[in-house]
C-alpha cells in the first residue's frame, strides 16, 4: 500500500525556514497547503484551500497541523468527506474561543468544533503555550476523540521552540500513520 500524501497546515503567519514544519518538508517531501492570505485568515477560504488540496491529492492523506492550522483541520471534518483522511497530527492548537488568547485576525475560526474527528488524531501541547491553558488542550482533544501528549514547556512548539526537525513529533506522525495501516 502506497504511503499517504502528508499534507502540512501551518497557522497564522505561515510557518518560516526554521519551523520543523518547513524543516519535514524539505526532508520527507511532504505539501504544504498554501493559503491565499496567512496574516489576515478567513475560515471559509481556508477551510476551501484545504478541500482543494485534499481533492488533488492521490489515495491516502495525513494531516500535520501547527497552531491555527488545527481549528483549520477541526472546521474542515465537520463540514467535508473526510474518508481518505487517515490520521490527523494536530500540535499546539491554539484557543482562538478565549479573549485573553484571541487577535482579530484569527476570530472566524472561532468557535472550534468540538466534534469527534472521522479520523485519528494526535493533540500536541505544551504547559508554557502562550496561546492556549493546558486545560483547554485537553478539551480540545478530548472534544476531537484524539490521544493528548504534553511536551511539558516547550511555548507555542515552533521555531522558537528550539526544535529544529523535531524529530520526536515526527516518531508521533509514524506513529499514527502505522496505527492507521493496521
């Protein structure tokens, strides 16, 4: 069986040369989806960007989404055919439904399904993620039917976490995508 199309989401603002998500691409191969405005987001578009590059893809796919990317991946399932979908990776969500955590840019997004996902997932979180309460994170994943692993203090789990490839959340993507396999 062929391996699926990996399919990376970065959030707002997109993610630079540094971010591990630019750094798997390089290295795997995998396609990124590209937006049409990363500084000033809108759901629908988004979400449209998504479905597009789901339908392009051939057979299987895997999602790995960063920050703003996961409410991306969330509004997309409750409202698209999601059956080539075969795990979802989902690191440090952001809690755009909270005011504290909020910036006018992301408030379409909001509020973030809390729907069981058609697929499975991983939530990745950090204790010292500006953006979002550890609590939430686990809301999010429980609300999604997705396994939660907390890093412990690593921020927002981006570049300026000081991952580099971060190659223990790619063992959490091979992870997933053997489980699927099963």
């Amino acid at each position: 069986m062929p391996s699926p199309t990996v399919l990376v989401l970065p959030g707002y603002g997109d993610s630079g040369p540094e971010h591990w998500q630019t750094l798997w691409e390089r290295r795997f191969g995998y396609v990124r989806v590209v937006q049409d405005d990363w500084e000033h987001p809108q759901r629908d578009a988004w979400v449209a960007n998504l479905d597009a590059a789901v339908g392009r893809a051939p057979g299987e796919v895997a999602l790995v989404a960063h920050s703003l990317g996961c409410a991306l991946v969330a509004h997309w399932a409750a409202r698209a055919a999601c059956d080539r979908v075969v795990g979802a990776l989902l690191v440090a969500p952001p809690d755009v439904d909270e005011v504290r955590h909020l910036i006018p840019e992301v408030e379409s997004f909001s509020p973030v399904p809390l729907a069981s996902l058609p697929f499975p997932a991983i939530v990745v979180a950090s204790a010292s993620d500006p953006y979002i309460e550890p609590g939430q994170a686990r809301a999010f994943a429980d609300g999604w039917g997705a396994r939660l692993v907390e890093l412990g203090d690593r921020g927002h789990i981006n570049a300026e976490s000081g991952l580099g490839e971060w190659l223990e959340g790619h063992r959490l993507l091979e992870e997933l995508l053997d489980a699927g396999r099963r």
